[in-house]
C-alpha cells in the first residue's frame, strides 16, 4: 500500500478528477444524461433545484472538457440536445461508488465502522 501514494501536485489524479467533475451540480447532470439524450428543459425538470442560468453554465463546461456531446439541430425555435461522449461514459463507475459510499455512509454507518482500515501508520 506504500507504493500507492498519491501525492497532491498539479497533475495529481485525485485533483484532475476534481477538476473535472467537482462541485454541486455536474456529477448529477453526468448522472442523469447516463445511457440517454436529453434537452435542457428536460435537465431542469429532473434537477429543479439548479438555475437555468447555472445547468447552462455548466453544460457548457462539460462540453469543453469533452464530457458532454451538444447538438445544435439549428431550428426555430432553438433545439438543442445533450448526451456524453465515451468520456462522459467513463465517470458512471464513480458515481455507482459514491453511490455505494453514501448508501453505506447513510443507511448502514455500523457496516461502515467495521470495514478494515486501509491505512498504514507505519
């Protein structure tokens, strides 16, 4: 386990992961656009809590950092769909375990305190 080691640098995993996915709202949206295409209006009927102004925000980071596919049909009025990329595809393990983290964490917290440590403070 020594060698596994995750130093906080710039180019850290952890960090670049945080980078890309962090924050309130974009692993709810990547959550919800798994396996299936949907418009922004259908986004904001699934997660009432988050602003137009803000899921547009961050649609348009994820589309950026390749996660989210945005296809632009140039009607009027506008329609405008969003999927994931094979790299959005990839972020649906970690949310299965932070699923599987929080239903631990929440539900079961004895089942939680009775896993082994792994940590070595050797």
């Amino acid at each position: 386990m020594e060698n596994d080691k995750i130093y906080v640098t710039p180019r850290c995993p952890i960090r670049t992961t945080l980078e890309l996915v962090g924050g309130k709202w974009k692993l709810l949206i990547l959550h919800q656009l798994h396996s299936r295409t949907l418009r922004l209006s259908e986004l904001k009927a699934i997660i009432p809590e988050i602003s137009e102004k803000m899921l547009i925000q961050e649609l348009k980071i994820l589309v950026d950092s390749g996660l989210v596919h945005r296809k632009n049909y140039g009607e009027v009025p506008p329609k405008v769909e969003y999927s994931l990329t094979a790299k959005g595809e990839l972020v649906q393990p970690l949310i299965a375990e932070m699923k599987n983290f929080a239903h631990l964490y929440e539900g079961r917290s004895e089942e939680l305190s009775q896993l082994p440590s792994q940590r070595s403070d050797k």
